[in-house]
C-alpha cells in the first residue's frame, strides 16, 4: 500500500460485551470522527474508526488489534467494572499496553475510566475520567470525552509529524508528546466583550483543558518587541478569532488574521457580535464559524472543542503531505480550501497548482480563480492524486 492510500490513523474502540452503554458511547466517537468532508459539515476528520467488543467464536476475548496495519494506531477502551472483573479480558488490556509501548508513540492506548475499577488494573497508562463527569448529562459527557481525546490525538499526531521531520531520542519524543498544544486568542480590546470573552476562554483552556495560551501584554516579554512576539505567537499557535463590535476596526486584529491565514495555522472564528460590524473584515472566512452569544459563556466548551477538530486535521494533512513527499517547486499543499489571500505567498507570474483537502471547490469558487489567477490551478487532493487533467 502506497503512502498516498495507506491509512494514516486508525481508532479503534474497545468496550466489554456486558458493557451496555458502550455501544452508545462508540457510535458518538464514530459520529465525530468518521465524518466524511464531503458530508460538508464541521469537523469532517474522516478517521478509521473500528469497533471491538464481540468475542471470537470459541473465545472470551475480541478480534486482536493489528497495530501495524496504519501508520499510527490509538485505542480506546472503555474500562467498566464488567471489564474490570474478568481477568481474561483484564490480561488482554494489559498485553495490549504492553505492544503498543513496544512500538513507540506512534501507537497508543487511552483508558477510559468509565467506573473507578478501571484505575486498578495493572496498567501504566493514565485514564480519561469519565468516572469523574457522572454529574453531567450524558451527551454532555460524550462530548467532553471527545474533546479530551481529540486533544490527545492532537498530541499524538504532533510527535508523529516530528518523527517523520527528523528521528527523536526516545526523551526528546516523550518531550514533544507532552508539549501543550499553544492557542492565540485574538480579540478586540475596545469593546467590553472581547475583553471579557478572551478571558474567559483563557481560564477554561487552562483549567478544563490544559492547553497553552497566548494572550499578548500578559504573555509577551519584558525588553521584546511587541509587534515581532505577537507575529510570531500566531504562526506557532492556533488562533482563536472572538469577532466582537469592534474586531474588524481594529488594526491588530486584522493583521493577526492575515498573519494566521498566510501561515496556514488552525483557524476557529467565534461570532460575538451583539449589534453591528459596520465593515466585517473578509479575510474572517473560509474557517469554522461558531456562535458564542456575548452574554453567556456556556458555547465556550464547543469553541474549544471545534478548535482541536482543526488542529488534528491540521497535523493529518501536513502528515499525509509529508509521506507523499512530493517535491515539485510547481505544488503548493493547503491545509483548507484555497481563497483568494492563499495567492498572496505565490511567485507572481509563476504557474502553481495548489491542492487541498476533500471536498473539491465549487464551480462558483473555482471561476473566480479563472478570472483572479488564470495561470493556477486548482485540485483537492483525491484529484490531484487520481491525476485529475486541466
């Protein structure tokens, strides 16, 4: 199988037969994650998402797991105190930590306590709480499940990356596995809820989700120049967009967005306006567009949750550029569907073709770069590896 075709990630999900809400709880993983782009809908990360729980005929145990079928493999087992108390199937969850630490981080087990039994096994592995969420409603706890994990896959994914730039002792791995994924919260401060919302959003990504931040005059260096840290902060990080009254007349705020958009970094805009834009700010497009209502902060959760769904597709797709390993100075890879600021790092005059991911633009789109830029061309990227023709 070709680097082009071989799957790039598999998620498998593993959950003992007695377990009754596992099911439920695997198909609201398969929901999120095996969502097709040409769906068109948010999220679109369209991973290999597998079930085990069934055991084979003759046996108490599930079709084994093949952790070299992909490129990268995770697995996540739903640990409830049925899977707890059977030692054949406490013995398989064991040998399975056991090979995939043997391989590298490139595989990797995530535990889900559904109850507290599942700290007592004997793995090493620490475990998503689910135990810990029983107060919330259920598609509540679903949903913080599948944001915690994404954020693991974000990690898992980053150090993939790394591995395939240059071969990391394993310290070295280990230490850019546990890095924090670093977020740039881009806000006016000209009106009371940029302020406020930034805020906000700052204090869950450190509290519920332990991520980093980036949040300019509390995280700049004394002695630095501002205008170079904060360019810089964007093109490292993924940027949170809070479209507030007065976003769009503010000179920073735009130039944040053009630097974020030329960079090609993750990109998650939350529309807070409360009255009027006079001038929305074009370049605001073409990104994920959440609603967060500037009264209430109880959306903030999904911002942060669709912010990591961009950061894995992100890491997915420079990963699949990279195995492809194409080299022709004529092809420009993006991470989301060209527009027109994706002509603005182009060589003028110069014949490029930029390719993208699934789903291809529509005729609409694809006519106005006939008429912007009649020398590029555009593929996504099951055309351009079917050998689409001009």
């Amino acid at each position: 199988m070709t680097a082009a075709t071989r799957p790039l990630l598999a998620l498998y999900v593993v959950w003992h037969p007695s377990f009754d809400d596992g099911s439920r709880i695997a198909k609201a993983l398969f929901d999120h994650y095996r969502r097709e782009p040409y769906q068109n809908v948010a999220g679109g990360i369209g991973l290999n998402v597998l079930y085990r729980y069934q055991p084979l005929p003759g046996s108490a145990l599930p079709v084994p797991i093949d952790l070299s079928e992909t490129e990268a493999t995770a697995v996540v087992m739903l640990i409830d105190d049925a899977w707890s108390s059977d030692p054949a199937w406490v013995r398989w969850a064991e040998e399975l930590c056991d090979d995939a630490n043997s391989i590298g981080l490139r595989v990797r087990v995530f535990p889900v306590a559904i109850q507290r039994s599942a700290l007592g096994l004997g793995i090493r592995e620490q475990a998503i709480r689910w135990d810990e969420w029983t107060p919330l409603p259920v598609f509540q706890r679903e949903r913080t499940l599948i944001t915690a994990l994404t954020y693991q896959l974000c990690r898992m994914m980053r150090s993939y990356l790394a591995q395939l730039d240059y071969p990391l002792e394993e310290e070295a791995a280990l230490a850019q596995y546990i890095q924090k994924v670093q977020i740039f919260l881009s806000h006016s401060k000209h009106d009371t809820d940029g302020i406020r919302i930034a805020c906000r959003v700052r204090e869950r990504l450190f509290e519920q989700h332990d991520l980093g931040s980036f949040f300019d005059v509390h995280d700049i260096p004394a002695g630095l120049p501002f205008d170079q840290v904060i360019l810089h902060a964007v093109r490292v990080s993924a940027v949170v967009a809070l479209h507030t009254d007065s976003y769009s007349s503010r000179e920073w705020c735009r130039r944040e967005i053009i630097e974020a958009k030329q960079s090609n970094v993750p990109l998650v805009v939350a529309n807070c306006i409360s009255d009027l834009d006079m001038r929305g700010f074009p370049y605001l497009g073409n990104v994920p567009i959440v609603r967060i209502l500037p009264e209430t902060d109880e959306r903030i959760d999904q911002l942060i949750s669709y912010l990591l769904d961009e950061v894995l597709k992100d890491f997915l797709w420079r990963s699949r550029v990279k195995l492809i390993g194409a080299t022709s100075p004529d092809v420009v890879f993006l991470p989301r569907p060209p527009e027109l600021i994706s002509l603005a790092a182009l060589p003028p005059e110069v014949p490029a073709l930029l390719v993208y991911p699934d789903p291809p633009l529509g005729a609409e789109e694809q006519r106005l770069f006939e008429v912007v830029a009649p020398s590029v061309r555009l593929r996504s990227m099951t055309e351009w590896i079917a050998g689409v023709s001009p």
